[in-house]
C-alpha cells in the first residue's frame, strides 16, 4: 500500500537518538527518503541503518547545526544525493539550564545558535531551490505542496525556572513560524510548529540514582528530573503520563500530511494536555 509520503524526502535534524530517530521512523514508515542528522556519527548511523533495514531510503549529513556552513552543507549535499526537499524539521538541540543570574554569555548565545540561528540558516540556504523549483512546477501545472516544522517546547510556551535561554530561543520560533508563513505561502509551503511537552528521552529522565549528564563539544552538560519534579508534571499532565517519543513523532506528522496542506502558520503543544 502506497505511503502518504510516498516521492517526498525529509529532512529530519538530531534525528539519531530519541524524538527525532522516532520523526525519522514515522516519516519513513509514510514512504519519504530522509535525510539523517545528528551531532554524534554512531547514533546517527544507528538510527541510518535501522530506516534502510526497513526497507526506506536514508542518507546522513552529519554535524554541528549551529556550525556557520552547516546550513548550505545540508542543503546542497541533499539536493545532490536526493534531488529534491519537500520535509524539513527542525529538532536538533539540546538544554544547558542555570538560574538567570548564573546564565552566562557563552550560555546564552549557544542556546540561540542551535534553536534558533540554525533553523534560520537552513531556511535561507534552500531559498534558491525552492523558488526555482516551485516556479517550476507552477508554469507546468503541477504545484507541489512542501512542509517545514520548528521544534519548540512547552518551556517556551509556559516559561520554565531554569531555562531562561533556552525557552526564549525556542519562543523565538513562534515568530519564525508565522513570520515564514507568509514569506513562503507564495511557494506553496505551509511552516507549523510543534512544542513539546514533557517526553520521555534522555534530557527528562527521572534521576532517581543521582545527577545524569550529556556531552555537547566535550561539555557536560545536566539534564534529567528530580522525582518530585516528575511527579509535579504528571500532576499537571491530565492524560497522566509522559509523552513517548512516538507521541511526539504522531504530532509531528500531522503537520507533514497531506491532510494539513491548508493549515500554516500554527502552534501546538503535544504534551498531554499539559497545564502549568
């Protein structure tokens, strides 16, 4: 049976661990090629060889999104690899938390690099391609609908204690969001956001044996739950749970179906129900 995504391909940033190997998963079982990223080579080619496995085409651009070439490197070796970008989801990052007095710069600009200033880059790399294409396909009578989805978090939504940088760089996307809404309506691409709840990966494991940690360009950086913050999250989650990378993978399609062609220039929260 012939995927929904069938022809598409997608690329799909931070994919080799946890939310984003399971959007790769998802986007690939609706028959796109994808577009493999992630900081790391080994997850990466984890999450590489389990898509081909499964019968999909996959490829890898490995590397630092935030890096000042990456953007274009992302682009062009697509294009040249696959021909074509109709998917882009942003989900590469990471949390560097601290109380706002002990933010520092560096702190600061590295959580604007990574969730905002890099899904910029790739935005205004694939200008070009799109524009040609799309007056393309136009002149020949065959519009193609393409989709972009930014990756927020409930943080920036509700604010978090702690995050500071992080959730003004992922409210950041909101503007973004509507912003390029209307700059690309005339390419025929619909950008939607998704702001992530509380999911169950790595940067929100219950630290019941101590502190747990993450490394980014050699640092070490906190991530993980205290058990009496998890359980004020539950509490405050009507469905009662944490998401699952899954969950998060479904909110995700359904801003890349071709059910929401017509739906651009929004914001929604897949946590749950969450109220905090």
């Amino acid at each position: 049976m012939a995927g929904k995504l069938d022809g598409k391909v997608a690329i799909v940033t931070g994919s080799g661990r946890g939310i984003g190997a399971a959007i790769a998963r998802k986007l690939a079982s609706e028959g796109a090629a994808i577009v493999v990223n992630d900081l790391d080579e080994a997850p990466a080619q984890e999450t590489l060889t389990a898509l081909r496995a499964d019968g999909g085409k996959a490829i890898a651009v490995n590397g630092d999104v935030a890096a000042a070439d990456f953007g274009e490197r992302l682009v062009s070796t697509t294009l040249r690899e696959l021909g074509r970008i109709d998917i882009v989801v942003n989900n590469a990052g990471y949390i560097w938390n601290t109380t706002v007095q002990n933010h520092t710069d560096e702190q600061w600009y590295a959580m604007m690099d990574v969730h905002a200033t890099a899904p910029f880059r790739i935005r205004r790399a694939r200008v070009p391609y799109l524009r040609a294409a799309s007056r393309k396909e136009v002149a020949e009578g065959h519009p193609v609908m393409r989709k972009v989805v930014l990756i927020s978090s409930a943080s920036a939504v509700y604010g978090a204690a702690t995050q500071f940088a992080y959730a003004t760089a992922k409210a950041a996307l909101f503007g973004m969001t509507r912003s390029l809404c209307k700059e690309w309506g005339r390419y025929n691409v619909a950008v939607n956001c998704v702001a992530f709840g509380y999911i169950d990966t790595r940067l929100t494991q219950r630290l019941d044996h101590g502190p747990a940690t993450i490394d980014v360009h050699g640092q070490q950086h906190k991530v993980g739950l205290p058990p009496e913050y998890s359980k004020a999250v539950l509490d405050a989650t009507p469905l009662g749970r944490f998401g699952r990378p899954e969950d998060a993978a479904d909110g995700v399609y359904l801003f890349c179906a071709p059910e929401s062609d017509f739906v651009s220039g929004q914001t929604i929260v897949v946590g749950g129900g969450l109220q905090l």
